[in-house]
C-alpha cells in the first residue's frame, strides 16, 4: 500500500521537474507551450493513476502512510468523495492543451472533461505559481433534466419541512387550554399532600376572652351598693331593712314633661 502513495507522489514530483526545468522559457504574461504541455500530461497522467484505485485502497494507504504528503491525501480525498456518486471510470476528452490550461491569476488551472459510468465530470487541477502541484477536483456534470429533479425535490423537501413546523406550531397552540387545568390540578395534589395540622393543637392556641367575667363582677358591685342604701336607711328610720323593696329604674324612652 505504500507504493500507491510514492507512486502518484512520483508521478506528480517528475512533472513538477519537468515544468520547473520550462517555467523559466516563458514570460509572466503568458504560459509557455512547453509548460502547458507538461501541466496538461501531468494531469491527464495524475488523473488516471488515481481513479484506478478505489476508496478502501486509498484508505489503507493513508493509514499506512501518514506522512504523505498534503497534495496526495487532497487527492485521494477528493476521488473518494466522488467515485461512488461517478462510479467506473471511462475515459476523458483530450483536447488541445492550449483549452484545457488557464492562468489564474499566479496558479495555473487544468481543466479536463473524463466519461465515468454515471455521468461526465469536470476534473480541475491546480498549480501554484512555481508549478507545484496543489489539488484536484472532481465536478459531476448534471442534465436539465437533473437539475429539474433536484430543484424539484429540494422544493417538495421545503414545503414539507415548513408544513410540518407550522402543524406542531398549531398542536402546541392548541395544547395552551389545557394549561390552566393542569396546573389547578397540580395545586390542589400539592394542598392534599401538605400535613394538616392537629385540632386540639389550634384550640390551645386560640386565647380565652376575658371579658366575660366583667357583667358578673359588675353586678356584685350593685348589690353591696343597695345593700349599704339599705342599712342607712334602716338606721335613720329606727327600722329593719328586711321590710325594704329593691326595685330597678328603668329609664323611659318618652319624654311626656316639657
């Protein structure tokens, strides 16, 4: 499995050689023939190395080698995320290299069109400015058709989402009546659980009026008071005062004098 990894690092290494060994011929204007040439047979050769192998492969190999180096583990990253999706692939488009080789800005880009099992796919790689490789990538062309498809079902997939939030939003609006009850009922399993307190236990607390005593010893005091009324007078009188008549006064309510 180490050889997978030193292989397409090879592969790659050898045209950045060449290219650096050409860069030189050419000014920063435009890219050199010899320098598009060699970019778009690295390419085209990387590409095909790589989509010979497969994910479980490609996985082994960076388990066992984990001091690859950044470009191949893009790489093998990147047709990972794609093969299954791509499926075999067939072949690729070639073109004059003067089409497939762009300069943006100082990278240099190279586009190829490759034929896998499920479809086209657009495959881009990238150089920096000294010519080192950079990354690959793999771009799956899609139909009207297809496009169509899936606008179509990211629509259905939406409304879906939307009408399913707003019916949980009415079920859970729906749901507030019943609050007040539960929580009524909640309050009265709450009283019931709270001990009461014992009855005789309130009775001692409650303190005794004590006014009540105050009609009796008011009329103790009237009784001594007649009691002394009679004796003078049954003195003064050379009397008993067993013969002696207590009668109350009452006051009457009518005023018949003027």
């Amino acid at each position: 499995m180490k050889q997978i990894g030193k292989k397409l690092g090879g592969l790659v290494s050898l045209g950045i050689l060449t290219l650096s060994m050409t860069g030189c011929m050419g000014s920063q204007e435009e890219i050199n023939e010899t320098v598009m040439n060699n970019l778009y047979n690295t390419t085209t050769s990387t590409m095909e190395t790589l989509v010979a192998y497969d994910s479980a492969t490609m996985e082994q190999a960076m388990e066992e080698n984990p001091n690859m180096d950044d470009f191949t583990k893009s790489a093998f990253q990147a047709w990972m995320d794609s093969s299954e999706e791509l499926g075999a692939y067939i072949g690729f488009e070639d073109v004059d290299p003067q089409e497939a080789v762009k300069k943006d800005g100082s990278n240099y880009v190279v586009d190829l069109e490759a034929e896998f099992e499920n479809g086209t796919a657009d495959v881009e790689m990238v150089y920096d400015s000294k010519l080192n490789a950079d990354s690959i990538g793999f771009s799956p062309q899609y139909t009207m058709g297809e496009k169509m498809q899936s606008a179509v079902l990211n629509t259905v997939v939406g409304l879906g989402t939307v009408f399913i939030i707003l019916f949980f939003l009415c079920y859970v609006i729906d749901a507030l009546k019943f609050v007040p009850g539960w929580v009524d009922a909640v309050g009265k399993k709450f009283k019931k659980q709270q001990p009461e307190e014992p009855q005789g236990a309130v009775e001692t607390v409650q303190p005794t009026p004590a006014p009540a005593a105050a009609p009796e010893e008011e009329k103790t005091d009237d009784l001594e008071l007649v009691a002394v009324i009679a004796a003078a007078i049954a003195a003064s009188e050379n009397t008993s005062p067993d013969s002696f008549v207590v009668r109350s006064i009452r006051k009457s309510k009518k005023n018949n004098w003027r």
